[in-house]
C-alpha cells in the first residue's frame, strides 16, 4: 500500500487532499497541528524521526495572522520563518520520497502578488517557493514531481478570517465565488490518479482567473 | 451528449487529447490540417459556419518551420500569424461556449523563454497567450475556465523533426525524457473529468522541470 | 556625429526621448506619423531605403483604440499587427545598428499584465516584446543592448484619451500621479551618457510601483 | 548635504555604488562587514541607533558560501536568514528614509532562475524581494522609489569565487565579458541624478542578455 503524509492535513485544503488519496486507497497520514507544529522544529525532528519515507509528500501549512510590515516583530519573523520555511527544508532533507513519487507544495497566490497584510507569508513561501524549484530538478532523475499550487481564494476558514465580508468580496472574484478545497483535493487526486509526471517544477496559480499576469 | 472540437487533432499532443476526451464519452470533432487549416482564414470561415457552438475546445496547432529573424519573410509573418494568432481569435469570436465549458491553449514553453529558431511560434503564441489571459476574464461568470497548457519537450513528431539527435537530446533533460502526449490528454481529461473550475487563467508549464524560472 | 533613430518620436514618451537625445548631441531623427505610419508596410519599406545604419534606435508608437475583444473585425487585427508588431521587424531587419549600439523598446505594462479593453496591443506589443528579447541575445556580440521599457500610466495625450477622470484616476495610484514622459526620456539619456551596456534583455516596469506582480 | 547609507559598500557592486554617490555630492557611510554585519542581530542594532535617517538607503550583502540543499545546516540557514533577510527587514523598520529619497536593493538573478548551489541565496534573496515589492507601494506616497536591481554575472571577488575558469565562462556569455560593477555605480548614480522616481517596485534584471525568460 502507497503512503502519503499531507502536513496540515486537518483542516481546509489540506483536509481535501487527504481525503481525496484517502480515496485512492492511500494510507494517508494527515497531520494536525498538535501533531506537527512546524513552528516549532523540534516537534519537526520527532517527526521526521517517526516518518522516513513516503510516496507522496503534500507540504502545506496555515498563514501567520495578518500584520503590516511595521508592526511585524523579530519574534514573528522567527516563528515563521520556521513554520512557512525550515521546517519545510527539515522534512525535505530527512523523509526520504520514493522513487516515483510526488511532493506537492500549497503555496497562495501571494507569492507572485505579494500582499501587504500578509507580508510574513508573501516572503517565506516566495523562500520557499525557489528551493522547491531547485529540488524539481534535483529529484527529477528518481522520477519524482514537484508542484507547486498557488491557491488563490479558497472557501476556508482562514479566508473567512482574512475577509470581513464574505459575500461582498465574492461577487468582485471573476468567477463571483471562493474556490473549493475539493477542487483542489481532486487536482492532486487527478494527477496522482493518472501518473502524470512530466508535471514538474511548475507553479499552479489555482485562483479562478483573479490575478492580473499573464505568466 | 457533450462535444468537444479539438484543433490540429489528428497528430501528437491533440490526438492524445481527442482519444482522452473519447474515452469520457466526448462527441470528439478532432480537425486534421486537411479539414481545418487555420493559416487560411477561409478555412476557418467555412468551419465556425459548420461548427456553433461546443462544450469543450481545444486551440492546437502545429508550429512553423525553424527560421532565424533575419530569413523570415513577410510571408513566412502573415502566413503563421493567422495560424497560431488570427485563426484562433476568430474561432473564439464565433463558436460559442457553452456555460460551464472549458477552452485549452495548447501553446509551448516559447511563451515565456522565446527561442531564437522558433521566434515566430515565440511571438505569436505569446500575442494568443495574451488574449487568452484577458478571456479568462470574460468567461469566468459562465464558469468557463481557460487553460493555457506551455509543453516543453514532447515525444512528438515536430520535436523529431526539430531536434537532431533525440536520444542524445534526453540525456540533457531532468527527467532524462520526452514528455508523453498522453501525459497531456491525461491531464486534460483529469481537469474535465472532476469538474475543476478553478484553475482558469493560468499557463501551466509542461515541461519536466526544464525551464529556469520559478514563475 | 552619433545618430539616433526615434520612431514616433513627436508626441509624448516618444518626442520626450528625442529632446533627451538632442540634448547629448545626437543627430536625432524623430518620425512623425506622417513620416511614418508604421501600420502601413510601403511607408516603412520606403523608409528603411532612406535610413540604413543608426547608433540609436527606439522603436515606438501609438496604441490602437480601445476595443473588446467581440468587437475587434480582422481589419483592427491586420492594421495593428503591421503598426505595433510587423513594421517593427521590417525595421530591425533593415536598419543596421552600429556596434556599441542601443535599440529601445517602448511597449506598456499590458504585456505583463493585459488588459481587457487594450486587448489588440496586448497582444500585439507582447509579441514584440518576444522577438525583442532574441534579439537582445543575438546582438549582444556587437555590444549593442536591447532594452524594453514598459510604461504605466505616463502623462501623456493617450492616457487622457483612455482614461476618463485623470485627477480620480492619479487618487488611485500609489505615487498618486501620473508618471512624466521625461522620467523616460531622462532614463534613456542617461543609460546612453553613462555608457551602460549591460543591461539588455530586460524589461523594465516603469509604473511607479502600481503593478501587482514581484516579477 | 544629502545622506546615502551603503550595506556592504566596501567591495565589489557595494562599492562601485559608493564611489558613483560621494561623485554626485552625497555624504556617503559604505560599511565593511568590519563595521555592519547583517548576520548578526546585534551588529544591525547598533547600526540602525547611530543611523537612524538617510536619503538614499543601499541594501547590499555578499553572498552564502554555495552548497547543495542536504548539506545546508540549521545554523547556515539561520545565519543567511539574517544575513540576507531579517537584518535588511530591521534596518527598514528603523531607518527613516527621507521623503523623496530612493532604496536600491542588490540581489542576484538567482531570485528569479534559482540556483542550485546558492540554493540559500536564492531563498532569502527572493524572500526579501518580495518584502521590498511591497513596500514599493507603502512608500510610493512619500516619493520614495524602491528599485531592485538584480545582476547576473559580475566582475567581483565574489564571482571569481564561484566560477572555476572566468575567461571559459566568460566565452558563454552573450555580451562575451562579465558586468562591470561601475555599470551598476552608474546606473543608480544616473537614477538618482536625473531624479527618475516613477522606476519603482521593479525588479532590474543587470545580466547582459543571459536570462532565458522573457518577463
């Protein structure tokens, strides 16, 4: 049986994907954040520690709170650093993925259009964002994908913190609603499902026809 | 029963699409370059006449021949402007989509690093990349999504004829091969398969983690 | 005497760019639309015969009217494909540029980021800007740079023409005005003055900071 | 009389931009990393009290030792993350720049093709951009232009460092030399100097046609 770790894997998105390889007949670990606090990189050691390898890795975390730039402390920059980056370059560096595997990273959309109130985490997944590029190349002999989906505005708690008014910010969207974590869980189930590999070292802007580049 | 029209589906990439999308159960009109030549806007004339309206289209074409700037001709322009840009505008300006269809754009990794030997596929897929971008828009309300697929190195006749040593030319790719069509075919019948609408507005680069740029 | 070629150079970013040239003691060239109508292909032949060689060259030229796309007739596609994109080549394949050289390109923030009702020179302008990036690689040997400049909103008679309440519209901007055509013209100066040649190849987003995009 | 901070001014880039500034007039402070070390927390703060105002800020710092992913430490990847990503954050939050002033940041091609030996570089230099972007706009108001600029191959201590053979690199290249750091000394002396402010939020890639992308 195929393993799958999906780190935040709870809730929202991440909750999406797991049950979709739930589906395919993966065993599927799906941690929350009592479980893995990638905040806090020792609970990233025990971690990796307990979990060596996997065939799919879905690397995937909450958003720090929103907070300008002049207000951001030394503290915040640190923790975050750790959950949006380093604990992400620990995993990378200790579970092993099986050849023919898959890696997904769920980034947002802030890393191609920074965001003001969410500059902690327009910076360190944009961090992030290259070392999985370079990795895309790295693990590409051993046949294994990385990708890279940059939701746009998905229907999850999180947005609706982000976002006083719900249904007002939706009729402005394009598609005049939020995303649906499903769809995403079925993307990732969809090219699990049909092998496709040649998808690799790509950024998947998933946002519904919002943002204003044409690449 | 749903149809779906794929241009240039008689070879390669649109081939593989077309025998996906009849394997769901597409009503399946694949154009060879005999039935529809959009360098000839008259050919196309004639078959926006014939063909209304689809569920799904695909916009496909075959690429020019490899000519440096100073060898092209003002021909060699006019000609492959209507192939790869005009023709398709004009096939989007008549046959109607219907709500909650989808349009693909398969277009090549040109788009974003232009290539001295293709530069009239490199300039006008970009021009069509463009509209396509600024119609992902338009459509969003019908929840019609727009998908600009960028393939690098496919197993592909034209990449045959383009590269001289093919098994020596795989050495230097990541994956150490050719992407596959069907991986393609694949991947646009996973999207249309579980109804992802959210993906729209969005080039996704194809190419076995080839290219350089993280976005 | 150096010379330098401006194409449009009568109006706005254009004629701001031939005083700025005039002023370093270029002989300066400046075409109006009388002199040459770029979307007419015998007024370019006719005027790559009368001028052969030049040390500077800056392509530039007014933008189409604003159309969406349904209402774009193939004559609109056909007369602007030759103004912002063919007459364009037929210059850079005729007119030898003298090693040591510049050639600037002024195009508009559309071609990173397209806009609906600007749609012909979207496209148009972004597939220019393809060609000019080969360009910029296979010139380089003769150390002459290619440099595209992007322009946002600029002071200029078209953007009063586009834009129908300048004074609200600045309120919006981040710098809240328009930007000057003589910022362009004093950039480009000072790129030739200061002798700086590495810098091709590039596009350069002159918006003060109104675009989304990090890159 | 005029202020201009330079981070890194005694060598290389840093200091090519150093010599262009005090050329202009300008009271220049260009610290060694004797004099400012932007790896250590403390060194920033002591900085950042004796300097608290300046007209024209440089943002400027060597690079990480190159090393391949799974032989980054925790330590490295601490020491960079405040070497190129939490000092300049720090200085930004307590510097005033003075209205009408300029930021340059120097960051490397790497934060837009990611390199997989300065994996580390190419992480925190994107990290900040993204900060730097942002800010673009929370400063546009006060006429204060950020201007990225990101070189490719430079004549520096730095890149004869990196690459084995300069001379066999150099041949590579499309300009067929490496930059010269007084290119880039010019090139911020000759914004400054003709007081450009609508450049702003951009990201200037400085590599002599070598990116393979084309924005």
């Amino acid at each position: 049986m195929s393993k799958a770790i999906i780190i935040g894997g709870s809730r929202g998105i991440g909750k999406a994907i797991s049950s979709s390889l739930s589906s395919l007949g993966y065993e599927v670990i799906a941690t929350s954040k009592k479980e893995l606090d990638t905040s806090n990189l020792n609970s990233v050691k025990d971690f990796v520690q307990k979990h060596t390898e996997t065939d799919v890795l879905v690397l995937n975390t909450g958003g720090p709170p929103a907070k300008e730039f002049f207000s951001v402390t030394q503290e915040d920059w640190l923790k975050y650093h750790n959950q949006l980056f380093l604990g992400f370059c620990m995993i990378l560096q200790k579970i092993k993925i099986n050849d023919g595997g898959y890696v997904f990273l769920i980034t947002s959309s802030v890393i191609k259009e920074p965001n003001e109130k969410l500059i902690i985490s327009s910076a360190y997944r944009s961090a992030f964002a290259s070392v999985f590029k370079i990795l895309s190349k790295t693990f590409a002999e051993k046949n294994i994908s990385f990708i890279n989906i940059a939701p746009g505005p998905i229907n999850t708690d999180r947005t609706k913190e982000l976002i006083d008014n719900v249904k007002e910010y939706e009729k402005t969207l394009p598609m005049k609603r939020l995303g649906e974590p499903k769809e995403i869980g079925d993307f990732v189930k969809a090219i699990i499902e049909n092998k496709i590999k040649y998808l690799s070292g790509v950024v998947i802007n998933f946002d519904g026809a919002a943002s204003s580049f044409v690449y």
